[in-house]
C-alpha cells in the first residue's frame, strides 16, 4: 500500500494514517512528525523548521524534500507507506514522482479528505498529543479514558501543539489553498485521487478510506 493522505491541517491524516499503519502494517510517514522530533532534538533542521511552522508557514521545499527522500529510499518503506502532510506543493510532487520512478514504485491512492472550514478550527483547537508516543486525542471527539493520561502508554505528557491556536491555524489554512490545493490537480490528472467525506466519525472515514484503498490495490493500474 502505498497512499497519501491529503486534505487541510487538522481534517484528520494523522488520526488516520496511524489507525492504518498499525492494521496493515505500512509505515506513516509524516513529515510534521518528523520535523516536530527535529525540533525536539535541537538540531539545525528542526531550528530551522521552527521559525516557518511557528507563523503557520510551509517549510521550503528543498528542506523537505531531502528529509524524505533519505527515509523513502530506505528499507523502512520498501513495504508500503502511508504519507501524511507530503507533499504539500507541486514540487514536492514531482520530486515525489522521481523518488517512484528511481526505486521502480507506483503510488497506488491519493485520498482527499474533506471538512468544513469551522470544524477544523474545532478540531485543532480540541487536539492534544502524546510527547512520548504520538497518539493524538481530543477534548471534544476522543478524550483520553483518564484525564492527562495517555490510554496507549501511560505518559502523563499530553500536549497541544504551539500551531494549533486560531490565528496560526487561519494561516495554515491559507497556505494550504495557496500552495497545497494545486496538488490535487496534479494527482487527478494521473487519476489517482479519491474524495472522503471527513466530517463524519473517526471510524466511519477510517471504513470510507478502506474502501477505496483495498479496492483500487485490486484494479489494475492506470495513469488515466
Ligand atoms: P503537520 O504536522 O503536517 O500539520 P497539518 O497538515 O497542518 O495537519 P495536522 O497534523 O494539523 O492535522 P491532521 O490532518 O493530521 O489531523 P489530526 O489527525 O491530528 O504540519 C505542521 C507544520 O509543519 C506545517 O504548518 C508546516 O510548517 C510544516 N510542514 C509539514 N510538512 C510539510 C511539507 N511537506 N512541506 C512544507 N512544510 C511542512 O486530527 C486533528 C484533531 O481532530 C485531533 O484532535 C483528532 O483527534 C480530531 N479528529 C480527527 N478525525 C476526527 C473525526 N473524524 N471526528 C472528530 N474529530 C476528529
């Protein structure tokens, strides 16, 4: 399986991608993930991250771009990844297009998630994370079963991230339409894309990807 999970900040790819990840046993790949450890660890990468992600900027592409190559080219996603929050410009596309074509693979989904506007302020604002294992919560939806406590691994340390306040997620939004949208357009002239309806539950958007996931692996594939 290899798909991209796509659609605005906070529509739910993460929630997503790891639910899959852990039942087909694919790797997610998420470069906020892995942009936030940079930055955790201190390094210069993660510093430099830092000063784009805090104002609700993208980071620039060549950045990102040779972050993931390294792991997309490694053995650790030889059996099928999950790609959440990449790519997030056209340039980023095609350089995921040369990364394909130099390792002989093809992308078998790009699933469009769809919310409302509202409801993602709502639901960035409601999100709280593990530090330690990266399960992700919400007051609102998907409270921890004990307050403060993570259900997976016991860490008391749950946290809300720096960019989920209103006026930083106003600004992802508007980078996602001006640099991320075009995106789609590149995938749904190759035919690749899929729309879910992400406003319902956890586990009925979780169903609607499966759908058409395991369908599409079943179809031969076409570059429409
Ligand atoms: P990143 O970490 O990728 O953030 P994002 O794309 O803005 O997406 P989010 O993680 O906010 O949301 P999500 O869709 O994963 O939602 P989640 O599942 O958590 O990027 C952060 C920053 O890093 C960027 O702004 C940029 O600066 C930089 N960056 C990263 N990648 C980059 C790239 N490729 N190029 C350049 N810069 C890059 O869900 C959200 C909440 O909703 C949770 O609380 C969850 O419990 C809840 N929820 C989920 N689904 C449902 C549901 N169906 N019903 C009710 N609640 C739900």
């Amino acid at each position: 399986m290899r798909v991209i999970l796509f659609g605005t900040p906070g529509v739910g790819k993460g929630t997503q991608a790891k639910i899959l990840a852990e039942k087909y046993h694919v790797v997610h790949l998420s470069t906020g993930d892995m942009l936030r450890a940079a930055l955790e660890a201190q390094t210069p990468l993660g510093l430099q991250a830092k000063t784009y992600m805090d104002k609700g900027e993208l980071v620039p592409d060549a950045v990102i771009i040779g972050m993931i190559e390294q792991v997309l080219k490694s053995d650790k996603a030889k059996n099928g990844y999950l790609l959440d929050g990449f790519p997030r410009t056209v340039a980023q596309a095609e350089a995921l297009d040369k990364i394909l074509e130099q390792t002989a693979q093809k992308l078998d989904r790009v699933i469009n998630l769809t919310v409302l506007e509202e409801e993602v302020v709502r639901r960035l604002s409601g999100r709280i994370t593990c530090a330690n294992c990266g399960a992700i919560y919400n007051k609102f939806y998907q409270p921890p079963k004990v307050e403060g406590k993570c259900d997976k691994c016991g860490s008391t340390d749950l946290r809300q991230r720096e960019d989920d306040k209103e006026e930083t997620v106003r600004r992802r939004l508007k980078e996602y339409h001006a640099k991320t949208e075009p995106v789609l357009a590149y995938y749904r002239a190759k035919n690749l894309v899929a729309d879910v309806d992400a406003n319902k539950t956890i586990e009925e958007v979780t169903k609607a990807i499966e759908a058409l996931t395991l369908k599409r692996q079943a179809e031969p594939y076409s570059h429409g």
